[in-house]
C-alpha cells in the first residue's frame, strides 16, 4: 500500500510525509495539512474495542505515521500519557441516559492534554532526529492563556 502523504485543503502544497507535515504546522499556500486519504479500519472495530487507551492511539496514528518507527511510536505514546491520573486516560462516565468522556485527567488537568502530552513528544523525536530547534508562536482566546 503506498504511504499516506500530507496535502493542501488548498491543492498548492507538494504532498509531505507525516513528519514533515507535523514540523510544517499549516501548509505552504496557508490551506490546512490533511491526509490524502483514510484508511479504512471497519474490519478492526471490534479487535480495537478491548484496547486500552495507548493501545488504541498507537493503532490509529501508525496508520497516519508511517515514517515512525513502531517500536519508537509505542514509546512516544507511553511517555505521553504516563503521566495521566487515571489509569484508562479518558475514561467515559455514564450520566442518565448519556456517556460522557473525562478529558482532565492529564498532567495539567485541561482537555488539550489528550493530543499536546504526545505532540510535544512528536516536536522533540523530529527536532532531535534533525538536529532542529523549535519556536512555537500561540495565540488563545483568554480561556485557557
């Protein structure tokens, strides 16, 4: 199967690997970075409904990074939610009639925990990979600044 590649909602980008879309952030033409096609995984829903949380990460962004290594995409995973409070990461909780996912068990007890615990980690395996320094420039709204 050939590697998923990184594309322009824009369609001015050369199509990029998933690390280098991770270090381009958004595309050359200003469009955002997307993959040029999902991979399709009904077969694999019921074997991925009994994973915990790392198992079923490290599941769904192999098929996305394919130029991780397995073994180094596992450990960038385990790191990033090793610090969690709680044991399953984002437990979901019956409320009523409704299910609701708790979003704040990670290390400073806000939802963006669930992606930035293991892109920091991402950030540092490319920059260390390419001998590369990093400036991040963010912008916030006031709720979370």
């Amino acid at each position: 199967m050939n590697p998923i590649r990184y594309i322009s909602t824009r369609g001015a980008q050369t199509p990029l690997t998933f690390k280098d879309a991770v270090m381009t952030g958004l595309a050359r033409d200003g469009g955002l970075l997307i993959p040029d096609r999902i991979p399709h995984v009904a077969d694999k829903l019921e074997e991925w409904n009994s994973l915990d949380y790392p198992d079923l990460a490290f599941e769904i962004i192999r098929l996305f990074s394919d130029d991780i290594p397995d073994a180094r995409l596992r450990a960038l995973i385990s790191e990033a939610y090793s610090a969690f409070s709680h044991p399953e990461i984002a437990p979901v909780r019956k409320v009523g009639d409704r299910h609701i996912v708790e979003l704040f068990h990670g290390p400073t007890l806000a939802f963006k925990d669930i992606a930035l615990q293991f892109l920091g980690r991402l950030f540092g395996e490319i920059l260390a990979e390419r001998d590369g320094r990093l400036n991040i420039l963010a912008a916030t709204s006031g709720d979370t600044g």
